[in-house]
C-alpha cells in the first residue's frame, strides 16, 4: 500500500473501486490531492492503489460497519497527512416496490447511504475544525426530489443526506469548513447497467440533454466544491443530471 505523503491535503473518497467514485478518486489525485480511495474488499483497494500511484493509496472499508470505520481511521492516524476533504460517494440500492420490501432491503440503504454518513463525518469534523479548513461532499441523487417508484428506501437515504448537508453547514460554517451535496441524474455505472435496454430507452427520452452523464461530469462537480473558489458555497445541493429535474 502506498504511503500517503507528508504535507499534502488528503482526501477521502469512499466506493472508489468504480463507477463515479474511481473518476472522483482520480480526477482529486490529477487535481493535487493525496487520496485515499476505499473499497470493500483487499482486491478493490489493491486496484485502487494501482491507479492512483503516487498521489494516493487503496484502502478497505465498509462504511455499514462501525468497527471497520473506526479500524480505518485508526490506520489514516498513523499515516502522514490528515484528512480535509471527504467525499461520501459510497452508496447501495436494493430496489423494491415498498408494499414488497424486506426489512433488510430498507435497512441496508438507510444503513449504508445514510448512517453511513454520520459514521464517516464525525471522525473529519474535529480535524478539519482544528485546521479551520474543511470540504465534505455527500453524493445524493436525482430521485431525492423526483421521487423513483421501486425506490422509496434509496430516494428516502438520499433525500435525508440533503438535509444532513444543510444542517451540517450550518453548524461548522464558522470554522471556515463547507458542506455540500451533488446530485447526479442517470450516470454511466454498475448501478445503471443494471437497467434493461427499455427502461434505459425510457430515461434517455426523459433527460433533455438526451444522454446518460458520465462520472468524469459528476467528478469535475466534485471536484469544483473540493476546491479553494469553492470556498463561498455551502448546504447546497449541485444537480449533475443533464437537465432531469430543474430546481
Ligand atoms: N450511477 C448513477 O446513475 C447514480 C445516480 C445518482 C446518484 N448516484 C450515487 O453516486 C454514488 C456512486 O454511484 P455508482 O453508480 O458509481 O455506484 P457503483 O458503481 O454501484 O459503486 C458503488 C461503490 O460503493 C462501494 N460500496 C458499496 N457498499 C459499500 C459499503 N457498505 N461500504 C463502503 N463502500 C461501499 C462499492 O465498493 P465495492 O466495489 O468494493 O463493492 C463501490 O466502490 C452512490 O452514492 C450513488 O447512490 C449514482
């Protein structure tokens, strides 16, 4: 694994090992950052690391889990470098018409995308505070204010993350740390590969750009709010979804 370098600004981004968290995990390592990028397995991480090379390292994690959490902060500790920036982009859907939908379904997504969250957030806080400097962006969705039949754990996660972010950036925005959220609309991924060639033919015709995004274009978002101009911006919600839904 390699060791994150000293002095550099480090950023997290949790689900790494794919899909929209590897283009954010490498478009922060192009952007100057030392990242550290997770996934859940040692493979994942191993790959990982491989890409990031030089500006980060792989790490395991499974953010459902309070004691993998606190063993993954325990081994930041020890590395160089803290973390200022967290990008919460880990995420799950198990989908289900509600009057169908296990106990488990329900809990995996409000465990995993939502208490997740408060699982990761509460161990940066006191770091980036103590640096009176701090990014943290939550990755919500366009079906937090659309709504999504089949979705009603998912949609329910991620609109709750819209209100963490906005009652999280009110909270530390005196110590000079910002909360926002993106939201992408239908991005290119594992979890939307997961749909049929009908029900994608179905969204295409409801996104007025006409296209299904890709990660680079929810990176480039994240990227943005990570950054020093993005200094002024917190409690916002930044749509990445071609025109899905206007606010
Ligand atoms: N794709 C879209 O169209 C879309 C639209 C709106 C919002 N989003 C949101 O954007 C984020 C990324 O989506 P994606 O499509 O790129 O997802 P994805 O391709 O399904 O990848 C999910 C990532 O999350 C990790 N992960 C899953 N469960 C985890 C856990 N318990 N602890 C830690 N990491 C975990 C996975 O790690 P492993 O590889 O180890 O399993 C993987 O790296 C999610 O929050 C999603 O809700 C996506």
């Amino acid at each position: 694994m390699t060791a994150v370098a000293q002095n550099a600004k480090v950023a997290v981004v949790t689900g790494a090992s794919r899909g929209i968290g590897a283009c954010i995990a490498e478009r922060l390592a192009a952007d100057g950052f030392q990242v550290v990028g997770t996934a859940t397995t040692a493979a994942g991480a191993a790959a990982i690391a491989e890409r990031l090379g030089p500006n980060g390292c792989g790490r395991t994690l499974d953010i459902a889990d309070q004691a993998s959490v606190d063993a993954f902060f325990a081994a930041l500790a020890e590395a160089p470098g803290r973390p200022l920036v967290l990008v919460n982009n880990a995420g799950v859907n198990r989908d289900n018409l509600l009057l169908r939908m296990s106990p488990e379904e329900w809990g995996t997504v409000i465990d995993t995308n939502l208490t997740g969250l408060y699982r990761m957030i509460r161990p940066v806080l006191r770091t980036m505070i103590r640096a009176r400097w701090g990014r943290i962006i939550n990755l919500s969705s366009v079906v937090a204010r659309m709504g999504n039949p089949g979705q009603a754990n998912y949609a329910a996660s991620k609109a709750a993350i819209e209100g963490l972010t906005r009652a999280l950036a009110l909270e530390v925005a005196s110590r000079g740390v910002t909360v926002n959220a993106v939201a992408p609309g239908f991005i290119g991924s594992d979890m939307t590969g997961a749909l049929d060639a009908a029900q994608t033919q179905l969204l295409l015709e409801r996104i007025p750009l006409g296209r299904m995004g890709g990660g680079d274009e929810v990176a480039a978002a994240v990227a943005f709010l990570a950054s020093e101009q993005a200094g002024y911006i917190t409690g916002e919600t930044l749509n990445v979804n071609g025109g899905l839904r206007l606010d």
